[in-house]
C-alpha cells in the first residue's frame, strides 16, 4: 500500500523481454533470470513483455503453437510472482510502436553493423546461409526498439544479449547525435551471478530448451513426478561424497546449485547437511523438494490459463500502460525525423 504513484514515478524504470518459443519455463531460465525479475519489482517500475514478434524470425510456428505459448507465458510471469499491479505484462505484438520504431532504427543501422551481430552468424549458420529471414538480421534492431522505447535504466539479460544491448547504446547515441537528445542509453544488467544451472545429463553445458535432451531439462509445467525421475537419474560423478567442486563433481556440483536455488540454503549448508551421507540421499532429498517447489507453480498456471477472461484482463493492463509510454516516445521520434502529424 505504499505505492503512491509519485513513489512508482521515482523508481528506476527496468524493461525485460522474453520469447514464447517453448512450452514452459526450465529450471534454467526460470532460477536464472525470472525469479530476478520477481525482486526487481520492489524497488523497479518494471516493464516485462513476451517477445512474439521476434518469435517468427527463426521460421514460423503453428499460429495456434505460438499464441499457446504466449499465453503460456504469461501466466507462468503471474505464477512466478510478477504481480500486475506493480509490473506492466504485456505482448510485444500488440503495442505497434515496436515495430513502427524499428523500421526507423534500421535506417540508421548500418548493413555491416548488423552482419556483426555474433548471435545472427550463429543462428543463420544453423539454416544455412542464404536462408535466414531478413527479420532475423534485423532482430537486435527489433530489440532497441523495445528497449529505447520506455527509456528503462536497466535491462536485465543473459550475457548473450550483450552484444544487442551494446547496439541499443549505439544506435540511441545516434539518434540523439543526429537528431536532438530522445533516447536515455540503458544500462545492460547481466545476470551473471545468479545461479547457473547446467543439463543434469551433461553437467558441462547450461540446461537450455535448444541443447538439453529431455533427460537433462526440468520443465516448469511437467508432472512433477517427472521432474523427479530426472533428478534421481542425473548424472554424477565418480566417488560417493557430496561436495562443491564444478571440476570434479560437476554433476553433484549442479545439483548442489538446483538444491540451494529451490530452497535459499547455501552450498555450504548442504553440502554439511549431506557430509556422511551418499548421492543416493541428496538426490531423493532434493527430488522432493523439486516437486514440492514446481507443483503450486504449475497449479498456478494452470489455473490461470483456463481463466481466459482473467488473462486477457491483465494483458490489456499492461498493454494500457505500455501504449501510453511507448507512443509518446514514438511520437517524438517522428516529428524529429520529420513525419508530418496526423491531422485531427
Ligand atoms: N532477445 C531476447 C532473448 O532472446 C528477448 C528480447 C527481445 C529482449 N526484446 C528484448 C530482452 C528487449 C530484453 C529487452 O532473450
């Protein structure tokens, strides 16, 4: 009850995007980057918002797959505690602004700048050269705007992103160079000390919905009693002592890191709660503490997709919220670039 809207107009305002391309939230993305966002809400205006429209750069799913998943993701936000109250949730699609600032920032993008991009050689070079849509060459140019356009301070995002914040910081340069200052330079906010949670098959690579065979990935949204049938046939390491060495134990190493996520006590508290004792108990130990930490959040999301009306709601909260920010930026832009103004 303490937010008072001057008290909201005071916090640093942080803005955040994440793709539908998957059925649910894993335990990498989930205890990685979203529980962040959760806190950031106490001290942030947040601004969080399903990337759908970058989700057709890579081919284009079934168009009841992709608005599934966006759904998805929505309640899976409100499940894991973004509470729309405090935080504007919303679909990239349906705040045109994005796509109308985009199409101004790539013609200040230079062809080159944009060839550079490492993530674009990576996933072009996976379709093959030649094949790769023009929406995925201007995709990072697609993330500016999203960003420049709520001029947040802060933009969490994994290190891979790095790179596309890097042209944001650009490409505002630019226009505030070219034209008259417009765009406030955010600042990256690279969640890198957060846990960093590996394939329970294949302790050396980050658990992730493209590289994870379906043994090493815990889903959000899977039965639980699946989740910790994975758990009890992680991989681990030779010897029987449960300890915290990500170069000999990388297994027990990674499940140590899981247990500490899901429950808030430390490495080291477990690792001397398990000191005597064999793989078999942490692995049990920690199966039902998953089940008993992704049951009420499935039921959550469950129960908020089948209330339609529910959903629907909080998204025209936050389209409202982002529309109303978002416009009076493009608006600006357009009359410095020059575009006549609508007549009344
Ligand atoms: N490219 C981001 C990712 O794949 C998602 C994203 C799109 C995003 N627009 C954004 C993230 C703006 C932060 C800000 O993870």
């Amino acid at each position: 009850m303490s937010d008072a809207p001057s008290a909201a107009a005071r916090r640093p305002r942080v803005l955040s995007g994440i793709q539908p391309t998957a059925d649910s939230f894993h335990f990498g993305n989930y205890l990685g980057a979203i529980r962040q966002w959760v806190g950031l809400q106490e001290t942030h205006e947040p601004f969080f918002f399903i990337a759908d429209l970058h989700a057709i750069t890579m081919g284009q799913p079934d168009p009841a797959v992709l608005r599934e998943r966006s759904r998805r993701c929505v309640a899976q936000l409100v499940a894991a505690g973004i509470d729309p109250s405090r935080s504007a949730i919303f679909l990239q699609s349906q705040v045109p602004a994005h796509a109308e600032l985009a199409w101004v920032l790539q013609c200040l993008t230079g062809f080159g700048e944009a060839r550079r991009m490492t993530q674009f050689k990576d996933k072009s070079a996976k379709d093959g050269e030649g094949s790769a849509s023009v929406g995925l060459f201007t995709y990072p140019v697609l993330m500016a705007a999203d960003i420049l356009l709520y001029r947040p301070e802060f933009v969490p995002v994994g290190e891979d992103q790095r790179q596309h914040l890097e042209l944001t910081r650009d490409l505002a340069g630019r226009f505030n160079h070219r034209y008259k200052k417009t765009f406030r330079l955010p600042e990256p906010y690279i969640l890198r000390q957060t846990a960093k949670i590996l394939d329970l098959q294949e302790p050396t690579a980050k658990m992730s919905k493209s590289a994870s065979s379906p043994g090493g990935i815990i889903e959000m949204l899977d039965d639980p009693r699946v989740s910790a049938k994975k758990i009890r046939s992680a991989v681990t390491d030779s010897g029987s002592d449960v300890r915290y060495d990500e170069e000999h134990k990388p297994g027990i190493s990674n499940l140590l890191t899981i247990f500490s996520a899901l429950t808030d006590r430390s490495v080291d508290d477990l690792v001397k709660a398990y000191d005597g004792r064999g793989y078999g108990d942490l692995k049990r130990e920690l199966a039902d503490a998953v089940v008993g930490f992704v049951t009420p959040f499935r039921d959550r999301t469950l129960a908020l997709l089948d209330d339609r009306a529910g959903l629907d709601a909080i998204l025209g909260e936050g389209r409202e919220k982002a529309v109303a920010v978002a416009e009076r930026t493009l608006a600006d832009v357009y009359d410095r670039v020059g575009f006549v103004p609508a007549g009344r």
